[in-house]
C-alpha cells in the first residue's frame, strides 16, 4: 500500500517568508508526527498528533513554527517569516499506535 | 527526560567483519528503544525495535541489538556487513512512563563498508 508521502520534496525560499510543507500519512494512521534533521541539531521531535487529542507542540523550537491536522489525516507544517536556520529536512511519520512510525522522504528546505 | 548516546559518528567495517555500533540511553525506567536506517536521499526505515519482550531483538537484514539495564545500552550488531549496509544509523528512545510516542534520536553513526 501507499507509504507517507510529504510535498514538496524540495522547497527553497527567500528569508522572511512563510512555507508550508504537507504531509499525508498511512490511511488509517491515528498518529501523525513531524521532526526536523539538521547538520547541526540532528534529528529533532517537533510535533505529534495523536487521533481527536490535543497536539503535543512540546518539540516545537518557536512560535514561527505550527501545525495542523485537517480531519485526522493530511497534516500541514507552516513556518512563518522563516530563518537560515530553518533550513533542514522536515521529516513527517505516522503510525497506528503502539506500531512503528513510518516515515516519509522528507521536504528538504533551503531558505536563502 | 529521555536520551540516546551513540558513540563514534562514523564507523568503517570491512566487508564481512562484524559491524558493531553502540547506543545508550538515559533513563531510571527502561524506555521503547529503537534502531532506524536511513540510506541516502530516503525516509528512515525501522530495523528493529525493543519494548519490554525479549531482551535479545532481532530485526531487518540480519541485524541484531541486546537491552542490556545493567549497562543501559542497546548496541545493534551484524555478525557480517555488506556493501549494502552503507547508510546512517540512528537510535532512538520513546517514553514508556508517559505513553507519548514521539521518538528522540541520537546523533546518528555513518556506517562505511570497505570492499
């Protein structure tokens, strides 16, 4: 069956605007999460969506950075006026837990 | 709050040779511990995983990894590498006390193998 798919695989932008970066998980997937890789920080916990629950945003490293999931599926990763720093591989994951989490090929973001 | 330590960020193994790569947590309860691979250019891909079963975890593509409370280690070993075997290996902790399933990461070792 089809894995988590995230869009765009690729995303470059200028310093100061928004992004957004999608994700669609497994059908049937309660759990929706999304991290952050980065050279320096490596991989990092940023969100984590867990059926009807409120999110746990505890990974969340400002409040550029927000999330949503629309009908406990597809998920969306904004990051406001974004940063140099930003830039890394967003990494989305979904399970049916206590299953694995599958994850998906990432968006690579490059803000210049 | 929990953590994974993964000694040595590269590692270089002969083809054929044992391939041995270490991991600790940090934890007064035994956590869900994790070993992930990530090849070039893809999305991490579960190799095994430990939750509170058999201390001796078996998993994909004839890798390995022992819990060890005593030495709060989970190390992932394969008894003979492969050229394939070339990628990043994490390993990573989720919280059993809280029920929460987000994962922290170690830092990742780059496995190299030498034909």
């Amino acid at each position: 069956g089809a894995g988590v798919s995230q869009s765009p695989s690729n995303k470059v932008t200028e310093k100061g605007k928004d992004v957004e970066l999608r994700c669609d998980p497994i059908s049937g997937h309660t759990a929706l999460y999304w991290y952050r890789q980065s050279l320096g920080q490596g991989l990092e916990f940023l969100i984590y969506f867990q059926g009807n629950s409120a999110p746990d945003k505890s990974g969340l490293p400002s409040d550029r950075f927000s999330a949503e999931r629309t009908g406990g599926s597809v998920s969306t990763l904004t990051i406001q006026r974004t940063q140099q720093e930003d830039s890394a591989v967003y990494l989305c994951a979904s399970s049916f837990p206590p299953g694995e989490q599958y994850f998906g090929p990432g968006t690579r973001l490059t803000v210049t | 709050a929990q953590s994974v330590t993964q000694l040595g960020s590269h590692v270089s193994v002969s083809e054929g040779a044992l391939v041995l790569l270490r991991c600790n947590y940090s934890s007064s309860v035994p956590p869900y511990l994790f070993w992930y691979v990530q090849y070039p250019n893809q999305g991490l891909q579960l190799l095994l995983k430990y939750t509170s079963a058999a201390t001796l975890v078996k998993g994909i593509n004839g890798f390995e990894a022992e819990f060890k409370k005593s030495e709060t280690s989970f190390h992932l070993t394969k008894p003979s590498a492969h050229m394939s075997d070339a990628a990043e290996y994490f390993c990573a902790v989720s919280d059993r006390r809280t029920g929460a399933n987000n994962l922290f990461f170690g830092t990742g070792t780059r496995l190299t193998v030498i034909p």
